[in-house]
C-alpha cells in the first residue's frame, strides 16, 4: 500500500498543498495560485513585520474607500 493510499482525505490535501503536486492549467494548481497571491495582496504588512512597507495595505485602502 502506498503512502498517498494510506493517509486519509484532510492529510492528503495537505501533502500535495506542500509539495506541490499538482500540473499547471489544472483547477488545483489554479487553487493555490489564487490561495498565494491572496495571501500577498490581503495580509497587511504590520502582520509580517515588514520594516520597509508603509501604510493600511490592500484591505485598508478598500476598506477606506468603501466608508
């Protein structure tokens, strides 16, 4: 029995999140592309620590112009 076989649903997702399995123009591949560059447009940069970034980030601006 191989290692993917034995591991249940939730831990094979994340085994093929981390070592990305997947082959491009598929809708996995496509799910982590999206997951990534939400991750680097939404998180504020006062969440990373980022000494160089300045001001409220994408969600502050959106936020701002929604009021």
């Amino acid at each position: 029995m191989s290692v993917s076989r034995a591991m249940t649903l939730p831990l094979r997702m994340i085994w093929h999140a981390l070592y990305w399995t997947f082959e491009r123009a598929t809708w996995q591949y496509d799910l982590m592309v999206i997951a990534i560059l939400a991750f680097i447009w939404l998180t504020p940069p006062a969440w990373l620590g980022d000494p160089v970034a300045s001001g409220p980030g994408l969600v502050g601006i959106l936020a701002a112009l929604l009021r």
